[in-house]
C-alpha cells in the first residue's frame, strides 16, 4: 500500500539554509599513497628461483628486468604484479561508483556516507563532447553525438531535477529528519567520493574493462563517466610503473 502524504509547509522550505549547487562535467583522481615500482614485481618473481635479492642486482642489467615483466604479462603469471600497493582519491558521480564496486578482487574501499555527514550539492552535467546518442542492441551499442538541442535539453532537466531535490533534502534536515532518511531523495548523478585502494593486477583488471583502447586484444565499451576515472588512474600508475605499464599495452591490455 503507498500512502500519500502532504509536502514540507513552505515555512519549513524556507528555513532550509540551501547553499548553492555546483554543476561538474569532469571527476577527480589523485593518488593519495603509493608503494608501487616495477622492482615489485621483479622481486617477487626472482624470489622463486632466485631467493632474494637486493635492489642493486635487480637494477644490473635493466634489458633483462623488462624482458622478465613482458614474459610475465604475455605468459599470465599474475602474482607478481600483486606484491605492491596504491591508494586513490576519487571524486565522481555516485552512478561511477556503482559500476566502480563491481571490481571486487584485489580492492578495499570506503566512501563517505550520507548517514554521518550532510551531503554537499555538487553534481554531474555532460560536457558538450558526451555523446548522447545510443543505437543498437545490448552487447552492440554505438553512442554517437547529440545534437546542440539535445544537450541543452539534457542540461536544462537535469539541473533542474538536481537542485529540486537537493531542495527537498534540505527541506527534510530542517525538519529534523535523520540524514541517512533524508537523502533517499538525491540522484545518482550527486558526486559522492571514496579512497580505492589496490594493486596493479587489480587495476590492470579494471582498466581491461573500463577503458576502450585500439591495443585491446578484448574490446570494451565502458561507460564514458567510469573511463574518464579510469584514464586518469592509469596516467598515474604509468608513472610509477612504466614497465609494466608498457608489457600491459604490449600484449593486449590483457591482465594477467
């Protein structure tokens, strides 16, 4: 049974101190702690015939280091690529983080909770460079541009859903109802931020699927929202990692 009941009086609206909304079109990646280096991953393969072995040999011969991490990737010996650890911070919209969680192996994450804090009125609007426009049937979708009308239409019902509800969110805290009651009423395109904290098979996972490369063995067609996060973890990973981020490119995008 739904039972209808009667809105916020006007009086309660107006006592809601209702900041105002911020509209993004981009997201936010940092890497907030690292302990990641393709010497990891030499360490951790060597160990099993080698037993273990200082950071100067490992360095003696660089050639035959990163012909090591390309047999490792091309053969799939995955663990080695397990034995380091990065931390990031992401800022994106909360429907980027439900397709984010799917990614369970090899993660730990913990986002901030509309229980405990009040929830700020930032959200997502496309940038005029989104396609809008899907044609297929699942498994064979192609998106293709939207037309200058149809942004405007996206923008226009968009910022207005968001700052009618947010509208209504702080109607409800005025009130006095609890927070974690209160934000039911908030869309998925609300930006919610998370620590992510993984390993480089993990991520190489991750990027295998969320990201659509020319180079990939297996073709993917990411949501362009979680890509954009996934593109800007991987440009800091390549920089901690260059080796195996190079084997990873190498052959195929696969993981191993």
């Amino acid at each position: 049974m739904i039972e209808r009941i009667a809105p916020l009086s006007d009086e309660t609206a107006e006592k809601a101190d209702q900041p105002e909304p911020t509209f993004r079109e981009d997201v936010t990646v940092e890497l907030v702690r690292g302990s990641a280096q393709d010497a990891d991953v030499l360490f951790a393969a060597r160990v099993s015939t080698a037993g273990e072995q200082s950071l100067d040999e490992l360095q003696k011969d660089p050639e035959r280091s990163k012909g090591l991490i390309n047999f490792l990737m091309r053969d799939r010996h995955g663990t080695p690529f397990e034995h380091n650890s990065m931390t990031f911070f992401i800022s994106a919209p909360i429907f980027v983080f439900r397709e984010f969680h799917r990614h369970r192996a090899g993660w730990s994450y913990n986002e901030e909770s509309g229980r405990y804090r009040e929830l700020q009125p930032v959200f997502y609007v496309p940038s005029a460079e989104r396609k809008l426009v899907q044609q297929g049937r699942p498994g064979k979708y192609e998106f293709f541009e939207g037309t200058t009308e149809q942004h405007e239409a996206v923008t226009r019902a968009m910022r207005a859903s968001y700052e009618q509800s947010y509208g209504h969110y702080q109607s409800m805290l005025a009130a006095g109802v609890a927070r974690e009651v209160a934000r039911a009423v908030l869309p998925v395109g609300l930006f919610s931020s998370m620590y992510a904290t993984c390993n480089a098979r993990s991520l190489m996972h991750f990027l295998s699927l969320r990201t659509k490369d020319e180079r990939a063995k297996v073709p993917s067609f990411p949501q362009r929202e979680i890509e954009m996060v996934a593109e800007k973890m991987e440009a800091l990973w390549a920089e901690r990692m260059p080796l195996t981020h190079e084997a990873f490119n190498a052959h195929g995008r696969v993981a191993p």
